[in-house]
C-alpha cells in the first residue's frame, strides 16, 4: 500500500531520485519485521518461564504437521496461492516464525553443542518426530548416511527416554526451517526465475531518460510484480535475518560435523535435508549478497563443509558415506565462495581501470588479503587446499549415480553439479601454492583415468547439446536459444580447458596416454579421450578442415575450400566483399555463441600430441607407441586426410596479420576465417552493444583460450610428430 502512494511506481524504483522514497518503505517493513521478532520472542520466554514449554512443543509440533505439504509442492504450484498454499499457514507467519524462534534459541543450542559434543542432540527424537508429524521417515533414499547399516543403530538415547528442552528446539527448529524456510526459497527462486527479465527491463526503462512516459496501465500491470520484488529483497536481505539463520545454519553443519567425527553411525537416523538445506542456504547467500557473510560465520562454513566432505571420503572405503547430492551440496558452498571472490575481484579490476576483463581467469583471485574476500577463505584453509580435490574428482564420478534418485527437479541437476566442480577444480588447481596440484597427481592413476573418462563423456554430451542448441537457434532465434547453446558451449569449453591444465602435469599426461597399461582404467580412458577427439571433429570441421556446414548460418553461401580453389578469377572488390562475409561470420560465433572452432580443434591436437608423446616416453616401448596412439589407430572413424585437414586449415593459423580483408584475402580463405581478427574486430563487434546484454556476453567470453595458450600445452610441432606417428601406426596397423 504504501509502494502503490510513490508517484510513478514501479519506474520509481530505480531513479536515484525517487529512490529515497522506496528505500524509506523498505526500511519501515524491516522495522515491522524487527519489531514482531522481538515481540514473538518475548512472549517464547514468557511461555517458558510460566510452565508452557509442553504445550509450546505440541504447539511448534502442530504447525510443523500442518504445514509439511509444502515440501511437496509441485515446481509449477510454487507462484500460485491456491490448493496446498492456500491450506497452508501464510508465508508471513511462517518465516516471522523461522526467524523469532532461531533468535530465541540458538545461542543456547550453540552453547550446548560446544559443551556436550555429538551428544548435545539425541537422533532419537528425530525418528519420534518425523513419525509424529507424518513425514516421510528416514530411509535408505533419503538418509544422510548410506550404505549398509551396521546391525546398531548408533542411538545414544532409546524412544522411551524423556528427550531435554535442547534435543526438542534443535530438531522442532530443524523441521520448521525444513516446512517453512526451504519451500519458501524455493518460491523466491521461481519468482526469480519468472520475473527477473520484467524487472531489468522496468530498470532499463528508468534509466532512459528518452523513453516516453509509461501508461498507467503498464503501471498497474507491473507494479505487483516489481513489489513482490521488493518484499524478498526486503526479507531476504535483512542483515540481521541473514546473520540469524546463517548461524542456524553453521549451527546444523557443526552438530552433524561433530558427530561425524564422534560417532558417525549415528547418521545413519538423520535425513539428508538436515545437510542439504544449510549447505544451500550458505551458498545461496554467498551467490545473491555475499557481504551479508561475515568473516567468521564464511570461516566456519568452509571448516565444516570440508571436515564433512574429508570424512565421507574416507569412511565410502567401507561402502558408505553421503549421497552424491549431499556432497555435491558441500562442494557448491565452496564453489558459490570462490565465485563470490572471483566476482569482487571483477568488480575490483572495473574500480579500478573503469573496464571489465572479459575472461575470469585472467583475474587475480589468489593473492588477496582481505579476510571479507568469501574466496580468500576458500583458497586459504589448508584442508581444502590438500584434500577437497581428490574428493571433487571421486563426486564428480559419482554423480552419475544420482540419476534416478528421488529429488526434485529443481533442486539437483547432475549436469549443473558437475559444471560447478568442474570450475572449482580448475580455480583450485591453479592455485600459485600448488597444494592441489599435488593432492591430485598423487593419486592412483586408475582414479585419475577414471575421473577424466567422465569428464570425456560430459565434454561430448556438451558439444552435443550446444551443436543442437546452435540448429535450434537458427531455426527460431530468441533469447532462450542463444542461451541454451551458449550455455551448453561454455561447459564444453570448460571441461577443455580442464583437461589442458591436468594434461600439463607430465604423471597425469602420461597415465592418460595409457603408460599403465595394467590398469583397466587406464586402458579405458585411452579408448575413451580418442573416442571424444573423433567425435569432437566429426561434430565440428569438415573434410576439407574448415568449419562443418550445418554450424554456419544458412545464408553462408559456398565453403571456404571451394573459394580458394577460384581465388584467382575473383575481382578485387568481389574477393574483398566475400572475405568480410567470412571474418564476420566467424566473430558472430565466436561472440554471440561462445564458438571458435580453430581454437577447438587446436586444444584437441595439442591434448592428442601431449597424451601420446608423454606416455610413449614414460613407458618401455620405442617412443612412437603410446595405447592412446594405438586406440586412435584403432578406431574405425579416424580420417587421416580429415585430421591432416583440419592442421593445415584450423591449427596453423598465422599469429598475427597487418592490411585489410582484402589484403588478406588468401590467408582468410585459406585458414577458414580463423585469423587474427584484431585489426577488423571493431567492425564488427560492438562490444560496448553488447556488454549491454551482460550475461551473453559473459558466457561467451569465458574460458576462451588463445592459440599462445595452447602451446603451452603441445608445440606445433609436437602436433606434427603426433601426426606423423598416428600415420604410421594406421599404415602398420592395416597392413598387419
């Protein structure tokens, strides 16, 4: 009511003009909020002092059964106010009381833990309660622990023994967070979702002082949306909301961390939503308003999350330990942290310079000192440096494994889980100390091999949903396909870039050479990595080496081979006007798209010379057979005269050229429009245009590595002596 009173509200919102007055409704409502809070606080403790902690249980009991309908709202249900919504308590009452009832007891349940240990809580009750409240109960799907179950259960306390105030607020305040909290953030984040776009564009609106005044039926049609906005933001923002349940939270985390240490069968009685919920509430804070977070509460974050993590790793040695979604949720609070640090630092570099760097990586996010840096805390604790990458290595594997498990489709997604320890392992591996390095290196190479067998697997079925993504586009070009393709890319290009950096290490470049010819794994992975250079070629390039016809727009007209072979008959402006098509061709995909097949091409080359060479050195055979040489050989689709191709056209570009497009006519045609673009780019790449579109571009521009970059990898070269091998061996192998 009191938004709909500002003059030109919702475009109000965002004129630093009127920002004034929706600031001041903002700050009225939190005062509202704090006010209630404290209230509902007051009269908790009067309820206990006067002999009403029984009915208050029952109470806190009652509104739990009534409300745990919610967990099972269906995705398309969580904007609507009817059906299960509407026979629920209102989300005001339940998050004013999530909120009053963390405040008044979680000091006391802290204290207690920090006395009593693993035994602060008693797991019995949970069984008690999940039971009284007709929730589903702890079984083997959706127990924190899994595994088989010792023939003890590993309660401490039987059903018939009287439960103590603190057992009975940690797990009540638990299930409430879980019915009340959760499903609530799950709307937030569909509003979100829904919305996000109608907000940007109201926010454009404001800000273009040329834009004509708004009708009051626009007005009316946004004005609920952008309100509905503003109260998340007004809640979920509150500094003293976050800093409340934030300490539940590590309060959650800590418990089961110390029980894990303690006596870990005990979790075996915990569902996993007791792990996963914090975990998601700590990275969701870290990825929307990370300075909410203080130093101390992201410390122990971390501290927890990889004790948890270190001890599942090493009890699944005896058949048990968290689920893949349990532990993916630990690893995305480090991921969400060291984005968090990465997105300082971007903001730091603009502050500094007044430009955006366009590839992450080229930020500095290592040598920083500033305890509020989220990524500092991440790359500084010594347990994560040492032991979380071995341990991303074993989720990543067993993520797989998830599939078909019984959690929403909005909550997990295996793909996603895999793309965010994907990046994590990267940032880590680069880390100047090397520890991570080391942790990996240092593992058996059968975990290695298996691990980037995996990753060879996911590499493919991102290449194949960008190249579908990129048909669908041309079909029907709309934000969501260019998203959906540029998406897709960016984790292919991601995971290459992956096995770049493994592939530097000469122990790692060699088992995937196939040097331990006694591991299966190892065997496996040789046949694996060929299997994706092959298809990654027949998917991208054609066989005359250049780009593949069904990746280019459909008005591209005639391959740049065809060209060639008739340069000579071509008049100057003609040659000249048909090199500018070329070179604008290739920009669009590169930044509108995220693609660039030359660069592709030459990490897969530079990865196939690595392998080869490095393990034929490493192992006792004559240094032109490696198993990678000879799974390669071995397989029915390898095209020599097509990879011969693709080198001459696609990886050996000229690092720098001078003149126009028609000086360099020749070399365009030749090289597939895969040159140096840097002279030219500006007519026709408007990067200030398209910075507007911010989250495009900077999917497109991640990751992309340059030909400078690649070498460091393999030399030409090297390539060239791959090549060489690989024809020799297919020669020697049909003639046997």
């Amino acid at each position: 009511q009191q938004l709909s009173q500002i003059q030109d509200f919702p475009i109000a919102t965002f004129r630093s003009k009127d920002n004034d007055e929706v600031g001041r409704v903002m700050r009225d409502a939190r005062r509202t909020m704090h006010t209630t809070r404290s209230t509902a606080k007051a009269l908790l403790r009067i309820a206990f002092k006067t002999g009403g902690k029984e009915q208050t249980f029952k109470w806190l009991t009652e509104i739990i059964r009534s409300n745990e309908q919610l967990l099972h709202l269906l995705k398309s249900d969580l904007l609507k106010s009817g059906g299960i919504v509407a026979r629920s308590s209102s989300r005001d009452f339940l998050l004013g009381l999530v909120w009053s009832l963390s405040d008044f007891c979680q000091a006391s349940l802290l204290s207690c833990l920090d006395k009593k240990g693993s035994k602060a809580f008693d797991t019995a009750f949970l069984t008690e309660a999940l039971s009284e409240t007709s929730q589903e109960p702890v079984s083997e799907k959706n127990r924190l622990f899994q595994g088989s179950k010792p023939s003890d259960d590993g309660c401490s306390t039987s059903g018939e023994s009287p439960f103590d105030g603190a057992t009975h607020f940690f797990f009540l305040l638990c299930l409430l967070l879980h019915v009340g909290l959760h499903p609530a953030l799950r709307m937030e984040y569909e509003f979100e979702y829904h919305y996000n776009k109608f907000v940007h564009a109201i926010q454009e609106r404001a800000l273009d002082d040329k834009a004509p005044r708004c009708s009051e039926a626009v007005l009316a049609k946004y004005s609920p949306i952008v309100a509905t906005w503003l109260g998340w933001r007004t809640f979920f923002d509150d500094p003293e909301l976050s800093a409340c349940l934030t300490d539940v939270a590590l309060l959650q985390l800590g418990w089961l961390a110390t029980v894990a240490r303690e006596n870990c069968e005990s979790l075996y009685a915990i569902p996993d939503w007791l792990c996963r919920e914090p975990a998601h509430w700590l990275s969701r804070l870290a990825n929307t308003a990370p300075h909410l977070l203080k130093p101390s509460q992201a410390e122990k974050a971390i501290e927890y999350a990889t004790l948890l993590l270190d001890m599942s790793t090493e009890v699944r040695a005896q058949s048990f330990g968290f689920s893949p979604i349990v532990v993916t949720s630990l690893i995305q609070i480090a991921s969400s942290f060291v984005q968090a640090g990465v997105n300082r630092a971007r903001k730091k570099q603009r502050h500094r310079t007044g430009m955006d760097v366009d590839n992450d990586r080229d930020l500095d996010v290592y040598s920083s000192f500033d305890r509020r840096d989220l990524g500092v805390t991440v790359f500084a604790n010594s347990i994560v440096n040492e032991k979380l990458c071995p341990t991303l290595l074993r989720t990543f594997r067993a993520v797989d494994a998830a599939e078909g498990v019984d959690a929403d489709i909005d909550s997990f997604d295996k793909f996603s889980a895999k793309a965010r320890i994907a990046e994590l392992l990267l940032r880590l591996w680069s880390h100047p100390s090397g520890n991570c390095r080391e942790s990996v290196a240092s593992l058996p190479p059968s975990e290695i091999c298996a691990f980037v067998s995996s990753v060879s697997t996911a590499a493919i079925v991102c290449l194949d949903f960008g190249t579908e993504g990129i048909e669908k586009m041309y079909m029907n070009r709309n934000e969501q396909t260019v998203m959906h393709a540029a998406g897709n890319l960016l984790g292919m290009r991601n995971y290459l870039a992956l096995l770049c950096a493994l592939s530097r290490d000469e122990r790692i470049a060699a088992y995937l050479g196939g040097c331990v010819a006694e591991s299966p794994d190892c065997k496996l992975v040789a046949v694996n990595l060929s299997n994706m250079i092959v298809q990654y070629l027949e998917k991208l390039t054609s066989v005359d080496g250049g780009t593949n016809q069904y990746l280019e727009e459909w008005d591209a007209g005639e391959p740049t081979s065809c060209i060639v072979s008739r340069l000579p008959d071509l008049s100057p402006p003609d040659k000249e006007s048909m090199a500018k098509d070329v070179v604008g061709r290739r920009l669009r995909m590169r930044y509108d798209l995220g693609l660039d097949v030359s660069i592709i091409c030459h990490q897969l080359f530079a990865l196939a010379a690595r392998w080869h060479i490095v393990a034929a050195r490493a192992g006792d055979r004559d240094l032109r057979d490696s198993h990678f040489l000879m799974a390669l050989a071995k397989n029915e689709d390898v095209d020599l005269i097509h990879m011969e191709n693709v080198i001459k056209r696609l990886v050996a570009v000229p690092e720098h050229i001078e003149g126009s497009e028609a000086d360099n006519a020749d070399a365009i045609f030749k090289h597939d429009g895969y040159v140096d673009h840097s002279t030219w780019i500006h007519e026709y790449v408007d990067k200030e245009l398209e910075k507007k579109q911010k989250r495009i571009w900077h999917l497109v521009t991640q990751d992309q590595m340059k030909h400078s970059e690649i070498t460091g990898v393999a030399s030409n070269e090297e390539i060239m002596l791959f090549l060489s091998d690989l024809r020799r061996k297919i020669e020697s192998t049909k003639a046997s």
